[in-house]
C-alpha cells in the first residue's frame, strides 16, 4: 500500500501542474482585465500598473515566473487586495472553508448512513418511502436555495440562529450554511447505502450469519457494514467537490470569510493571482481527497490489490 501511496503521490504532481497550466491561460484569456474599471485610468497610469505586476510582458514570460514563484511557495500579490498577498488570503480563508466543509461532511455520513440502513431494513415501509423522498427533495433543491429559507425561518422568524455573518470561534454562525451544504451529500449517501444494503443483505454470507442465530445489530454492524460502504467511499471525492463547489455562493450569501467567496470575488474583479491560488487549493484538495478514497478501499475491502 505504501508502494501505491506513493505512486499515485507522484501521479498527482503532474495532474495538478496541467490545471495550473489550463487555469492560468484561461483566466487571461477571459476579456477584461484586473485594472479595468466604469471609469478607465489614464493610459500612463494602467502602463505603470502593469509594468509593477508585470503585465506588460508576454503571457509565456508571466507564466515561467508564476511557476518560479510557486516552487518557492509564493502565489504572488492580490491585485485588488492591496495589502494581502494571495497567500495570507488563503491563510485566513482556508481555515473557515475547511471548517464548514468537513463538517458538512461529517454530517452528511453520519445522517446519510444511519438513514439508508434503516430505509434498507424497513424495506418498502412508509418510513423507506419517506427517507428516499426526502432523499430526492434534498438532491434537486441546491444549496444556495435552501440557505435563505433557512435563514428566513430559523433566524428571521425564529430567531435562534443568525442569518449572516462571522464570529470566530463561534458554531452558530456556521450552523445554517453547514445544513444547506450537507444537505444534497447526504441525500446521496442515504440512496446509495439504502441500494448497498439490500443487496448485502441477499448475500450467502449474511443469511449464513441470520442463520447462525446472530442478532441484527452484530449483522449489520460486524458483516454487512464494510461492503456496504463501498460505493459511499467512492462517493466522497464527488461529495468533497459538491460541498467545495456549494461553498462558492454558500460563503458569498453568509458573509462567510472564506476561500470561496475570495474566488467568487477574484473571479469577477478578474484578480489573476487570486483567482489561481484558490483554484490550486480547491485542485489539491480534490486529488487528495481521490487518493484518500482509494487508500479507504484497502480497509474496506482488503481483496482489493494496490500492486498494478
């Protein structure tokens, strides 16, 4: 496994230098400019300000020095914020996107699972039937639809939790953006168990343990819970990106201090450097969170073979 580790470590070098690549000729493809703006600067004004970020050199020029600066850890200077580089950005988005997403993720398998096993185990009941159309309500309706209703009613109506803003430290600010993330992950979790678990549950190996006289519970968690989360684990990397993708307006409509609203905002300011920081966070998040997946395979089902 060690060997496959590390193989598939060096294969990700090479995959997130292509999207640098790919992400830095499109953004300056992109009509516009970082200077342009409804009233246009004087030409010897925009020449200074390029030739200081050096914008004014051929793209092939920008880009060998953009990959010096990152072999050196440097993702360059915003050029909206003027006082920020894009690392400090990073540095002070990063933890709170990290934040919302791994605990939108956490609860999403830990209500996911829980519901499809017992939507598999009541089989064709109103409590199955009921667990997979809420299943489909929380897969069609996106993220950035539900987080208003729920700021309107749990902080409007209510007023339990706040609608917007940050707090550090603070959990109650996190709690409706983390409902509305999780919510289409875990709807496909609890399918996705739901399907894995009827079919473990026919196997030869579990009528083999029921006939044993073995309870339900030790069945379930003991024999049948490893397969079964086979496809869920090869869901997560899809799931990650789902939640990451959900952030970019989630973090924007919350008032939520991190990195995807940081890209949203460098996207539409056309912030070069800003706008590729966060793509290769978001980039190397993903090829981590693949290779993490394949590394779960192992301890799911140890037939798999990580020779080849």
């Amino acid at each position: 496994m060690v060997r496959y580790f590390l193989k598939r470590l060096a294969g990700a070098v090479p995959t997130l230098f292509i999207i640098i690549t790919i992400a830095f000729f499109l953004i300056r493809a992109a009509p516009g400019g970082p200077f342009d703006q409804e009233q246009a600067l004087p030409p010897e004004i925009l020449a200074n300000l390029e030739s200081a970020y050096g914008l004014d050199q051929p793209v092939w020029v920008q880009y060998g020095r953009y990959l010096r600066g990152l072999a050196h850890g440097d993702f360059g200077p915003s050029f909206k914020y003027k006082d920020f580089s894009v690392t400090e950005l990073i540095g002070q988005g990063f933890p709170v996107t990290l934040q919302l997403g791994v605990m939108a993720l956490s609860l999403a398998l830990a209500i996911g699972i829980p519901l499809g096993t017992l939507a598999a185990l009541r089989h064709n009941s109103a409590a199955d039937y009921a667990t997979m159309s809420l299943a489909v309500i929380g897969i069609a309706i996106p993220p950035f639809v539900v987080l208003p209703f729920l700021g309107l009613f749990f902080g409007v109506y209510l007023g339990w939790l706040p609608v917007a803003g940050w707090e550090p430290g603070s959990i109650r600010h996190l709690v409706l953006p983390v409902i509305a993330l999780c919510l289409p992950p875990l709807a496909y979790i609890a399918r996705l168990t739901r399907g894995s678990m009827l079919e473990i549950l026919r196997s030869q190996f579990i009528r083999t343990a029921f006939a044993k006289g073995l309870p339900l519970h030790v069945v379930i968690l003991r024999h049948a819970m490893r397969p079964v989360l086979l496809p869920v684990a090869s869901y997560l990397a899809p799931a990650v990106a789902s939640i990451m993708t959900g952030s970019l307006v989630v973090e924007s409509i919350a008032g939520l201090p991190g990195i995807g609203r940081y890209l949203v905002q460098g996207a539409l300011n056309r912030d070069y450097t800003l706008v590729m920081g966060m793509v290769i966070i978001y980039s190397a998040l993903l090829i981590a969170m693949g290779l993490l997946v394949d590394l779960l395979y192992a301890w799911l089902d140890p037939r798999i073979g990580f020779d080849a």
